[in-house]
C-alpha cells in the first residue's frame, strides 16, 4: 500500500506537469523524425539508426527528468516530510522506478508507433520487443538519475553528471563502432556499461524475426542494474541538501 500511495503520489505530480509530460511524449519522437530526414533516402541505415535510438532517447531523457525532480524533492524539504510518515527509502526509489515507467511505456508506444506507422521503420523482430527493451533503457535512465541526484546539491550539479554517467554509454554501446573492434580495454569497459547490453538487444530484434537468447540475456542484465541502481540509489538518499 506504501508502494501504491508513493507511485499515485508521482504520477500525480507528474500530471501536472505539462512540460515533463511533452519532454517524455513529445520529444524522442520529434528526435526520431530529424533522424529520418537526416537518412532520407537511405531507409536501410534509417531502420539500424533509429532502432537504436528508441532505446537511447528515452534513457537520456528519463535521466535529466529524475535526477532534476530528486534533487528537488530533497532540496524543498519534501523527503524529510516523507521520512516522517511509513514510507521507506526503497519505496520511494522503486515508486519513481514504476511511475516512470509507466511513463516510459507511454513514450516507448508512441515512439515506437510512429516511427513504424509514420516513418515507415522496418525491423525482423516485433515492435513488441522494441518497445520492452526501449521501456527497459528508459527506467534504467531512471534508476541511474535517481542514484546520481544523491550525489549533486544543485540542478546544475544534477546536469553535470550527464557527461560523466552518459557519454561514455553513447560512446562505448557499440553505436559508432562496432564493440568487438574497440581497442580491448575500451572493450572492458563497454562491458559493464548497461546501455550496451540494451543496444546488442535492440540490434537482435532488427536482425532475428524471433527473440534470442542473446536478446533475452541482454534485457536480464539491464534488469539486473537497474535493480542494482535502485538499491544503491536508496542506500545513499539523503533527506535534504545541506
């Protein structure tokens, strides 16, 4: 029932709040769009690129929302009201984790559908698959913002992770060049990125018209840190800002 009140209280907020609300919906599609006029003509590469983005949008864009909304609940003494009542701090995170991706779920479908009924995307595997994997990408962005908003004291703080905690996913998921052409500690590293896990999943639905054990094994270790993330994000919340 805690768990229950906490996810209705963020939806709630999150209701009204048109402008996160066009963030989540709105702009991964509009992203998709340009990524489709950029390859105009090239429908091939336009089907591999934006695959791959279904799933890299809507982690960036879950990242910078949370993280912000985190720190502001902590910072207008929001939390250390809730710590006063039965909710717990695994509440809390795995509240926002839901939430979320409830939210995410919005904006995988409509994504998703778009660049499939509009923009004509064509992968062998079902959009089913690409809108589990894309919910999967953007509640780890969730759970990674959670834990990385423990850690900033300001908004531009909170920002200023991105870099840190973001660009070297974008860079090292296999996205500009392929993982098994990376130097061998690059390699190393890009192995125990999550993101890279979930873009190999996203390239196994756009080449096998059934799912694979690579797909399934890949979207368990995106599960897997996105619990690991949420667990660590609860174990160093802090009630406020000092």
């Amino acid at each position: 029932m805690i768990l229950a009140s906490t996810i209705c209280r963020i939806l709630t907020q999150l209701r009204h709040d048109p402008r996160t609300i066009a963030m989540i919906i709105v702009v991964p599609t509009v992203l998709i769009t340009l990524i489709y006029f950029m390859y105009e003509g090239q429908p091939h590469v336009f089907d591999r690129v934006a695959l791959t983005m279904l799933g890299v949008f809507p982690f960036i864009v879950m990242f910078l929302i949370t993280s912000i909304a985190m720190l502001r609940e902590r910072t207008t003494g929001t939390l250390e009201r809730l710590f006063t009542t039965p909710v717990g701090r695994l509440d809390l995170l795995f509240g926002y984790g839901i939430a979320f991706g409830l939210a995410a779920a919005a904006q995988a479908a409509v994504a998703a559908g778009f660049s499939y009924g509009v923009l004509g995307m064509r992968t062998a595997g079902s959009i089913g698959l690409v809108i589990l994997i894309a919910v999967a990408n953007a509640v780890l962005g969730v759970a990674l913002g959670l834990l990385c908003s423990a850690f900033a004291r300001t908004e531009f703080q909170a920002v200023q992770f991105m870099p840190l905690v973001v660009a070297p996913q974008l860079l090292l998921c296999g996205l500009f060049v392929p993982r098994v052409d990376m130097a061998g500690w690059l390699r190393a590293i890009s192995d125990v990125l999550p993101m890279s896990y979930s873009v190999e999943a996203l390239t196994e639905v756009g080449v096998h018209p059934e799912p694979t054990g690579i797909m399934w094994r890949d979207l368990a270790v995106v599960v897997g840190a996105i619990v690991v993330a949420l667990i660590l994000g609860a174990a160093t919340l802090r009630r406020r800002t000092a």
